[in-house]
C-alpha cells in the first residue's frame, strides 16, 4: 500500500534561523488559499504545534524518530496528513542535527528521508552574502539522499543585498524560492523554555501567526514551494491507527547495548516483563468509563495520540482546566496530567483549593493517576513554597539549570501505565527540582552514562519528569483505561 501526500520539510542550519515563521506562516499561506495543510513538528516540541494549529485548523503533530522509532514517522505522519492537500513539516535545531550521541536519529534530515520529502532550507542571510552559497552547498551535499529543493532567504537587507544573495545562489544550483526582509520581529514572546504556548495568548496568537501569513505570502513563490511538495515520492504502508495500535501493539524499541543500564527490577525482587510481551489486550468499546485531561493555560503540553489511544481503549476523554474547574469531570475513574507551565501559574493552581483537594482525594482513593513533568510538579506538596495536591510528599521549586534532553528508560516496577521491565523512550525539558527525586518505588530507572531512578510509584499514581510518546508502547493507554476499570 502506498500513498502520495504532497509535502515540505522546513529546515534550517541552526536554530534561530526563522523556520517557525517560514513553516507556520507558509501553513497559513496554504491554507487562505483553500487547501487542507496538515501541520507537522520534528521532534519532541510541543509549543510550535499550537500556532501550527491555528494557522491550519488541523491539530498540529510530532514526528520523532527517538521516541517512537524510526519505523513510526511513515504512520503516524499519513494518520494526521489524512485527507489533505498538502503537508507542511517544521524541522528542528538545524537540519543535521539529531539525538546526541545517536547520529541522524531524530534529526529534521532523517526525518526528511524518512517521509521522502523535499527540504526547504530557510537561510539567515544577514550578515552574509556570496558566501550563502557555500553554506547552501555545503548543506545541500553533505548528505546525498536529503533533496534540498530550494532556499528561503531570511532577513535580507535590501534590493542589492537580495542581487548578490541570488546571484552567489545561482552558482550553488539550489533555486531561491522566498526572501523575507528584515521587519519588526513578529509578535511571538518567549520565555525559560520557549515561545509562550497559544493557549496563553489567545487573541495575540492569532495575530503572529496572520502576520507570518502575510509575510510568506508577500516574500515566497508558492506555487513554486507547492510544486516542489508535490515532488515528493510515494510513502507505502499505511496510516497509524489508534484502534489497531492499542490491539496489536508493536515490538519494543532498540536500545543501544552500550548504553549504562538502570536498575529494571522492583524493589524487593521479582522478575521483569519480557520487553515486547504486554499482557494480552481485549477489544473495548466506549462505555461512559470518564479519563480526565487537564488542560487550560497551565498544561499545555500533550500529544494528540494519546487522547486517541485512551479513547480507542475504551475511555471517555474529558478535557479540564485545573486554574478554572472546581471539580473533576463527573464520574473520573482516571487522571492524566501533561506537562506545561506550573510554575507560571502557580499562585492561581494552589488558589484553587477545591480542585487539589478533589485531585487528592482522587488519588488516595486508588484510582489511576499518570503525571509527566508539569503534573509532577502540581501533585507534589508544595511548589515555590506555594501548596499543590500534595498526593505526593516531596516538594519542587523553580532552579535556573535548564535539565534537557532524550532518555532510554525502562520501569522499575509495576504500575497504572506499565509492567516492571517495560522499556520506553523520553524526554525531559525543566528548569525545576522536585525533592526528593524518586520515591520508595521510582517510575523509571534512566539507562546512560550515569544510570539513575526518577519519579514515583505510589498506590496509582505513575509521576514522572519524563515525556514519553504512547504510540510507541500503546499497551500503556490500554493498561491505564483496565486499571480504570477495575479500580
């Protein structure tokens, strides 16, 4: 089986070159023509999907070799691009580089190759001219099976210095198919970790992102940029499927064998999982069994798959927003709390006394509970001194060390979300502490070059710094709705 989507993959040779811009505001572009634009993120970002989304109407999706493997980007990528016309893909970092340590794993290059997908290189050319061709070149033939097909010339100056860019440009044989001028920064604030989410920004947002529309659409060709989409060459298998995922879950993920290991057994014995042997899953269907979500300005970080995965084990997913809801949603059996900006709003989430109490009660009560990152922070006692649930006796603080980047992991015992050996991939990206770091039962024991235990275990609760990606292990949305079930 095999599909043609046409697309683009945005990419740059750094950071900070303008690929948000190029990639959103193109997204836009595409889509004030009439096109369905099915929005993509390389890698484990979860900000620049939301101005994705408001630029497409789609819901904006990641693709990361790291997390969910190299043979998953193909999937998951037809499972969001279904139905539309075109599909745009914002690279990361710069072109070429990928998961420390690992080669191109998880970079926007073999991501590109992966998808068979065109790269668009948008080039900061401000403080260059006739050498943007050996950067160009040098870029363009570093790797023979990435297709760069054209160059987006960014912050250009002037008339003379767009002449000279071209002309060294012609030399390089890669055709020039957009030149932004230099222009007042759009509106895009950031802040420790990056762009503000768009949930915080709301009108503000939707303003940037009009704004890059306008700019692409004024500096590129794009019925050049969509003739080069349309070049790209046929993906075959088929599209990812939440409801064949959960029911016929695919083999573990490699790990390096020469990585440090973690300890992979519960304290006090007792034998791992076989990795790639989950227990054997039984079809569900929806019958009112309510997973909360939380939501809102402060929890802002998730992947769409995993609502999905929920629902296609069997779950009612019900969003809500602990700055503003009282109460859980009627009827939760089960909570997931993402990852986001507590700390940002942490005088509001401990004002809202009812809503932590409910959480804690919720918890103590048995019911499933999994927290990544930002829902660590709001479960722990206190954080910046301010009161949280309390469901766990540690406490968190805001630190100025950025912690970040990919894990291997692998769960130390059993819990809501996994069985002891269970071997996933993460990412962690804080500028937090919690303390104690890991409970009497810890989540995961981190393999690397100096192997350590993370997060908390307790009754079921499954807290964690890490972010891990379900699609790659969707047992793990099937055993939280059956611990949901029978808790």
């Amino acid at each position: 089986m095999s599909a043609s989507v046409p697309r683009l993959v945005i990419a740059a040779p750094s950071s900070g070159s303008g690929k948000t811009t190029v990639a959103t505001g193109l997204m836009a572009a595409f889509a004030a023509r009439g096109l369905a634009v099915s929005p993509h993120k390389v890698g484990p970002d979860y900000i620049d999907p939301g101005y994705h989304a408001l630029a497409t109407g789609r819901v904006g999706r990641n693709l990361d070799a790291y997390l969910c493997g190299p043979e998953l980007v193909g999937p998951l990528f037809l499972h969001g691009a279904r139905g539309c016309d075109i599909a745009v893909v914002e690279g990361v970092m710069g072109l070429y580089d990928g998961a420390a340590g690992e080669g191109e794993l998880a970079s926007t290059a073999h991501v590109a190759k992966l998808l068979r997908a065109p790269v668009v290189l948008v080039v900061d050319a401000s403080s260059q001219s006739r050498s943007v061709a050996a950067l160009v070149h040098g870029f363009a033939s570093w790797d023979p099976e990435v297709r760069v097909g054209g160059v987006i010339l960014n912050k250009v100056a002037s008339d003379r210095h767009e002449e000279l860019l071209r002309e060294a440009l012609d030399q390089a044989g890669v055709p020039v198919l957009g030149v932004l001028r230099r222009v007042p920064q759009v509106d895009t604030p950031s802040r420790h970790l990056g762009l503000v989410p768009v949930a915080e920004r709301q009108a503000a947002a939707v303003e940037a992102v009009a704004a890059m529309a306008a700019q692409v659409s004024e500096g590129c060709d794009l019925d050049a940029l969509a003739g080069l989409a349309r070049s790209a060459g046929a993906l075959s298998g088929a599209a990812w499927d939440a409801a064949e995922a959960v029911s016929s879950p695919p083999p573990p993920l490699p790990f390096p064998s020469s990585r440090g290991s973690a300890p992979s057994t519960p304290p006090g014995g007792g034998a791992p999982r076989t990795p790639g042997r989950p227990e054997r899953p039984r079809p569900q269907t929806p019958d009112g069994l309510v997973v909360a979500v939380a939501g809102g300005s402060a929890f802002t970080f998730s992947y769409a798959e995993h609502s999905e995965l929920l629902a296609a084990a069997g779950a009612d997913v019900v969003p809500f927003d602990p700055l503003r809801d009282e109460e859980l949603p009627e009827g939760t059996a089960g909570l997931v709390i993402g990852g986001g900006f507590p700390e940002v709003y942490a005088s509001e989430l401990s004002a809202n006394e009812p809503l932590r109490k409910a959480v804690a009660e919720l918890a103590g009560s048995g019911a499933p509970v999994a927290a990544e990152c930002a829902g660590l922070l709001y479960l722990c006692r206190e954080l910046d001194g301010l009161p949280m649930c309390g469901v766990l006796d540690a406490g968190a603080r805001m630190t100025e060390r950025l912690t970040l980047g990919y894990r291997d992991a692998v769960a130390v015992g059993d819990s809501v979300l996994a069985a002891a050996g269970t071997r996933m991939r993460g990412h962690e990206f804080h500028r937090t502490a919690v303390e104690p770091g890991s409970g009497a039962e810890p989540a995961w024991g981190v393999r690397g070059p100096r192997p350590r235990v993370e997060g908390f275990v307790e009754r079921g609760v499954h807290a964690s710094y890490l972010h891990t990606h379900w699609a790659s292990e969707p047992g793990v949305a099937r055993r939280f709705v059956e611990r949901c079930r029978t808790s």
